[in-house]
C-alpha cells in the first residue's frame, strides 16, 4: 500500500509541474499595417526651386554700372 501512495504523490508532483502555466491564450490581432512616415519629397522640389528663382534674380548681371574701375572725380 505504502509503494502505491509513493508512487501515487510522485506522479501528482510531476502532473502539477506540467500544467503549472496556467491556460494559454492566444489573441488574434489581425492583418499587420504597415506605417510610413511622411517624408520631404513633397518640399525638396519647392526648395529647389526657390534657390534657383533666387540664384536668378539674385545673380550678377552684364551691366556696367557695377563695374569696379570707377573715373576719379575732379575736386
């Protein structure tokens, strides 16, 4: 009898470590998305032009009252 309940407690305590995690559940989250960050393609070509609106009416020009040599002036 005795060899009976030795057995009987040694194969509850291995039962017990088998189920000792509890039930598992498991969720279903669906289709994964995928996310994209907005990016700078939408400013870069407005940048662009800008500077180069700017390096056109900003630039240097063909007249000659810009030059540097400059007539002295009488006293």
């Amino acid at each position: 009898m005795m060899k009976v309940l030795t057995a009987a407690a040694a194969i509850s305590m291995l039962a017990s470590a088998s189920f000792a995690g509890g039930p598992v559940v498991v969720i279903d989250e669906g289709e994964p998305t995928v996310v994209t960050k907005p990016g700078s393609q939408g400013i870069l070509p407005l940048l662009a032009g800008a500077v180069i609106i700017c390096a056109i009416a900003c630039g240097g020009s063909d007249d000659d009252s810009s030059s540097s040599t400059s007539e002295p002036v009488a006293q």
